[in-house]
C-alpha cells in the first residue's frame, strides 16, 4: 500500500473534480462544498505521512517507480538509456512544501466562499492546480515534473484572468508570458540533460553532475554545465520572482482574487526556491557556488527595492505584493550564503511566507468583501468596529516584520546568520531592509486600525465570525508554533540541507 500512497496523494483531488463535474452549475452552495471538501483527501493524507515520518518510518518507503516512456532502441547498451519513468518520491524537505500546499490549498478553498458566480468552473480549476502542486513536489524525475510544473499554469491563468478585479485579464497575460518565458527555459535545459545524459531521474543526475561530468551517454563540458545551471536559476528565479522579473507578480497579487493569491504567495511561488534547491543547487553544486555572490546581489536588491516600493503604496494589496518581492529576496540571500544557516533559513522563510502571505491575503479578502475596497485611507477606524480583525492583521503583520516568538524571525535571523558569515559587507547593507519592512508594515497596519475615516458605515464592518475565524486561528497557529517550536520544521528539512552542503563542501 505505501508504494501507491503519493500517487492517490497526488490525484485525491480527482474526487472532488469528479462530484463537482456531476452537479448543475447552479447549485452554488453544493458545489463549494464539493470543492471544499475536495481538498480534505490530500490534507488527510499529508497529515498521514507527516505522522509516519515521526514514528520513524524512512520516507523512501512510500517511492514509487514504474515504467512509462522509452525513447529509442538502446537496450542493448543500457535498459535505463532515455527512459522516462513514472517516478514519485518523497524527503524531509518535499514533506514540508507538501503539508503547506494541502494547508493553504484547503483553507484557500474555504475563503472561496466570497466567489460570487462560475462556481463550477472555479473549483474544477482550483483541483486541478492542486494536483499539479503535489505533483511538483512529488516528482522524482525532471519530465515528470516539468508536466506537473506545465499543470499548474493552466488552471492558474483562467483562475487569475476569469474571477479578480478591474485588470484581472492583463494580469494573466503577464502571468503567462513571464512563467512561459521561465517554463521554455526550463525545458530546454532538461531536454539538453536528457540528450546528454540519457536520464531525467533526479538522484541519478545529481550522480553524475558531481562525479567529474561522465555521463551514461555522452560527456558534458564544465561550460556546458555552467549554461544548464545557469537556465535552472533563470527559470526559477522568473518563478520566486525577484528583481528584475518581478514586475508579473505585482500585477497578480492586485488584480487576481485574494482566494488566488492564497495559493499564488502561499504555495505556487514557493516552487521557484524548490527548483533552485533541488535542482540548480542540487545536480550542479561546483556551478551553483561560483554564482552564489550573484543570487546575494539579486537578493539584496530585491529585498530592499520591494520594502522600499511597499513604504510608499496607499493600496494594501499592493502593499503585500512588494512586501512579497522583498521577503524573497530574503530567500534568495540565504540561498546564496552557501552555508547551512543560509540554506535553513531560506527553507524557513519559504515555508513561513507561506503561512503569512495566505493569512494576510486572506484578511484581504475578508475585508474586500465588507467594505468594497483595500485602499488605505478609505480603510481607517477599524480596531474600533472589527477588533478581532485587527488583532488578527497585527499579529500577523509583526510576524512578517519577524517578531520573536513567531516564525518570521527564525527565517530571518538564521538567513542573516549565514549571510554575515559569508558575506558581511552585503549582510550589512540588507540590514536596512529591516528597517523598511518595519515602517511600510506597521503603516499599513495602523492606518487601517487606527487611522480616522468615516466613509464605511458600521454595518459594512462587521467582524469577521464564525467560519472565517478557521482559516485565520489555524495560520496563525502554525506561525508562531514555528516561531517557539522551530525543529517542527528544522527536524524534516535537516537531511536534504545536509545532504546538499555535503555537496557544497560541507560549509
């Protein structure tokens, strides 16, 4: 039963797309449910391995690897020779981005409540983003995952351009052309591996990529090698997206419904750092090191220009979406500090935005839906008729200005620990971006809490109840259970950073 495990992991979603296919269109309140409920299968699974995972069962034991494409006749040489197989695997640092897509993808589904019309088109979308979601970290070979990839950009675009605000269909193009450009990129440099190698299996790459270039197939020259490494950087930092191909993502966190942008901040972004670590970092280890000062650079600039864009918005969502610039420039300043608290620090700060960007995207939308508007002067007065609204914002506005006692700060404080140690000047420099993050946050924060406006009617400012408190308690529980209990997330990720700074040198 293991071996099938992720497979029904991966595609559980199919249930719920088979119940919603089967009811009218009309039948709103069912079809949400259905689309909520649709959701809990993946969670409930995930919740299952993470279980297995503390009970001490290897995680390898779920693998699964079957026989699906082959390309050409060169068994005679070597049966594993462009083989394509249906492989899915799973480690301590997939399980993490797993849990947190299952979490926000549910709770997404459950702040879908505010769609007010195509509901049947829109939770037929969502599922099938979530299958490629799980897919993405599940893949074991770089074909397999590149379907997966290609699976969540489809959904993402009709999701992005049909149900949002006034620019909701330029926002998608952009979406489109931007990841487009990063997916071609993407491919070609996994179909030149694959030509070269005979192989898409990512452990067998890895191999090969750290032991001198000899391929099963033909050999790849160091500059060939440094031009792959460099196409998976590119791509996935197109994906993250930090500075200069960042300028798509703004336009999505403020045009596309915050529901949407739940999944796109909370999981779908995080797939650019997963690329990077699994791939870039992982198959090309000596490449990757000789680019790390660059990935510094680009983190540095983004995280200072996206905190000081964030200072000046007087729209709230747009607020967030530099602020989102900025704290992956976090992530990618870590990324490149070559040593293990960069690299756990990094992790950290993936998973911790996650969990932040869906509850502040969240509230977005909660707020929308009371008053029609996210600008900030229209928005002032709130702690007075939403206190539980505003206690929630503060709170998890001072844990994405890294709070101690709430995850933010562990992801913050271990990336600056290893960027000090590897490159103090630039660490030095970055540390203004705090100071950024704290006023652009705290602004925000109290212009809309305890800001004077009285444009709103009282009614239009009723505090969020019941239901909604779900979404908002659980996020906001995972935040600082991270933030005072870190190794519930150091524990899983601490195998593949070892084993990706054993191939670094060991720093």
């Amino acid at each position: 039963m293991n071996v099938y495990l992720l497979s029904l992991l991966v595609f559980s979603p199919l249930l719920g797309i088979l119940m919603i296919s089967l009811m009218p269109k009309k039948e709103e309140r069912t079809i949400k449910q259905f689309g909520f409920f649709g959701t809990l299968p993946p969670l409930i699974l995930s919740f299952f391995l993470c279980s297995q995972y503390y009970s001490g069962v290897a995680l390898s034991a779920f693998s699964i690897k079957v026989d699906w494409i082959r390309f050409g006749n060169l068994e005679m040489y070597d049966p594993k020779l462009f083989a394509v197989n249906y492989e899915l695997g799973l480690d301590g640092l997939s399980l993490s981005f797993i849990l947190l897509t299952t979490i926000v993808s549910s709770l997404a589904a459950m702040a879908s409540i505010y769609i007010k019309q195509g509901w049947k088109g829109y939770y037929l979308l969502f599922l099938i983003l979530e299958i490629g979601m799980l897919g993405v970290f599940t893949a074991e070979n770089l074909i397999l995952f590149f379907i997966f990839f290609e699976m969540t950009l489809v959904p993402a675009f009709f999701l992005i351009g049909r149900w949002g605000f006034l620019e909701r269909e330029k926002a998608s193009y952009y979406f489109l052309i931007y990841n487009g450009i990063g997916s071609a990129v993407l491919l070609v440099a996994i179909l030149i591996l694959f030509a070269r190698t005979g192989t898409t299996n990512i452990a067998a790459l890895t191999q090969m990529m750290t032991m001198g270039g000899v391929s099963l197939f033909a050999p790849i020259s160091s500059s060939m090698k440094y031009g792959l490494c460099l196409a998976f950087l590119i791509a996935f930092a197109i994906k993250l997206p930090v500075f200069p191909f960042h300028s798509w993502m703004v336009r999505v966190h403020a045009e596309a419904h915050p529901s949407i942008v739940m999944v796109h901040a909370g999981v779908l972004l995080k797939i650019g750092a997963y690329g990077i670590i699994r791939f870039a970092m992982g198959i090309f280890p000596e490449q990757y090191e000789s680019l790390a000062l660059a990935l510094v650079l680009m983190g540095v600039i983004s995280f200072l220009y996206g905190a000081w864009l964030a200072m000046v918005q007087t729209d709230f969502k747009l607020v967030l979406a530099y602020s989102s610039i900025s704290h992956m420039g976090i992530v990618m300043m870590g990324l490149g500090a070559l040593n293990e608290a960069g690299l756990q620090g990094a992790v950290f700060q993936v998973i911790s935005h996650g969990l932040i960007a869906a509850l502040l995207f969240f509230l977005v939308g909660a707020l929308y839906e009371r008053t029609g508007s996210t600008m900030l002067p229209n928005l002032g007065g709130l702690a007075r008729s939403m206190p539980v609204f505003s206690g929630f914002l503060l709170a998890c506005g001072l844990a994405s200005l890294g709070l101690p006692g709430m995850s933010g700060f562990i992801s913050e404080f271990m990336v600056f620990l290893g960027l000090f140690k590897g490159q103090p000047l630039l660490a030095a420099i970055a540390v203004i971006g705090l100071i950024f993050t704290a006023i652009y946050i705290l602004r925000a924060v109290m212009l809309m809490t305890f800001g004077k406006n009285d444009s709103l009617e009282e009614k239009e400012k009723r505090d969020i109840e019941g239901w909604e408190l779900v979404p908002a308690l659980v996020l906001l529980g995972l935040i600082i259970a991270i933030g005072v209990y870190p190794n519930l997330l150091g524990g899983p990720i601490q195998s593949t950073i070892e084993a990706v700074m054993l191939a670094l040198g060991g720093r």
